[in-house]
C-alpha cells in the first residue's frame, strides 16, 4: 500500500526529505560508530567521545553540504530567470533585424511582411519549447538555510539515540546489556525513519522499514566485525 502525505505532516512536507535524509544518516553513522567501538572492546567513556565527535562534526559537515547544495540550485533558478528575461528582449531586438536582412535580399511590401512574420513565429516556438524545457529544470526554491538546518538537526536528534544508553550508564549506571538495548532503541529509529520514508517515495510502508533496518544492520555489522579484527590484529 503506497502512502501519500496527509495530517500533520503535511506542515512538514516541504522539508520532510530534508529530515528523512538526515536521520538516516544520523542514525547508520552513529550507530555505525558505536558498533566499530564495541567491536573494538573499547569502553563506556570513549564509545560516548567516539559518538558524540561523529554526531556533531559529520552532522555539521551534512548540514553544510545540503546548503551548499541547495544554494547552487537556488542561483542555477535566477541565472535561468535572468536568461528567460534577456532572450524575451533580444526577441523584440531581432524582428527589426529579420525585416532589415530580407530586405537587403529584395524582399519588400506584403512579401516581406509575411516572410518575418514567419520567422517571427517560428522563433517565438523555439523561445515557447526552450521555456517549457527551463520551467522543468527549474525546482521548487526552499530555503537554503532551512534546508541545511532542519538537515542538522535531524542527524543530531536521531543520531543521538544510540548513545543514550551509554549516556544513561555513564551518569545513573544502566541496568541491561548496553549494546543490546541500544541496537533495540536504534531500530526503533529506523522504523521511523523507513516509515517517514515511505511519504516521499510514495512506497509501502513494510518495503520503506525494512529497507531502512536492513541498511542500519548492515552498516553495525560490518563496523563492529572490523573493529573486532583491528583490536585482534593491533591489541593481540
């Protein structure tokens, strides 16, 4: 069943890839990390250093990358308006010089007429079709800044969650399996995430989750498997 944007959401529609986009980056990262570092046999305190200077330097570097991104599509927008706004100028410049080369070749009278007006109307399609063609590379204008922000902060909120077990340890001593219950509240994230997911691909529900658990599985395996073989390799 595909799903389509409605309720709440769609006060956030215009920026909710914006935030599916840094959540599951958040998330695959940091859980990524702390993975690699559990692998590792590392312990609480550098797990949570480890963590938190992944969520915050690569979340800026996300952040900033999205603005810059946008920005270059906002100024790719005005440089087409600018263009659209000569080429209608330079139209009104060439009818004279379309009358003024036919009739240097001979042409006058009503023959002339008809032979710029056919011209005229030729180029007027051309100028139609390269504005039809420009008016679908040019995107819905969103707020660079916005963009960039609502991009951080979906990478902090979501990549925060798989160090808040260790966090929890580290100030009121947690009760259960670090590791385990961190993996648990991570897939929680990305059922939320593959679920949000699934609004802007306009997919099932199931396919979006699954998607996303799968992508965060793999990304923890393979972390903490390399870990593990570093700290065999280097700390054996």
């Amino acid at each position: 069943m595909k799903t389509k944007i409605s309720g709440w959401l769609l006060k956030l529609q215009d920026y909710l890839g914006e935030f599916v986009y840094g959540g599951i980056d958040g998330a695959v990262t940091t859980f990524a990390v702390v993975s690699g570092a559990v692998g590792a046999s590392l312990n609480n305190s550098v797990i949570i250093i480890l963590g938190f200077a992944n969520l915050l330097a690569d979340g800026f570097a996300m952040s900033v990358g999205a603005y810059l991104s946008a920005k270059s599509v906002a100024d790719n927008n005005k440089k087409l308006n600018k263009n659209k706004e000569n080429l209608n100028v330079e139209n009104e410049i060439d009818i004279h010089k379309i009358r003024q080369i036919y009739s240097g070749k001979g042409y006058e009278g009503l023959l002339l007429d008809a032979v710029a007006n056919e011209v005229v109307s030729e180029k007027k399609q051309l100028i139609k079709s390269l504005d039809e063609e420009k008016a679908r590379l040019i995107k819905p204008i969103k707020s660079p800044f916005k963009i960039g922000l609502i991009t951080y902060i979906s990478f902090i909120s979501i990549g925060l969650i798989p160090l808040t077990v260790y966090v929890w340890d580290l100030i009121w001593e947690f009760p259960g399996h670090l590791f385990i219950w961190t993996s648990i509240l991570t897939s929680f994230a990305f059922i939320l995430i593959g679920f949000l997911k699934t609004y802007i691909t306009e997919t099932s529900r199931l396919k979006g989750i699954l998607e996303t658990l799968i992508l965060g599985a793999i990304a923890a395996t393979v972390a903490y498997f390399v870990g593990d073989l570093l700290e065999a390799l280097i700390g054996g």
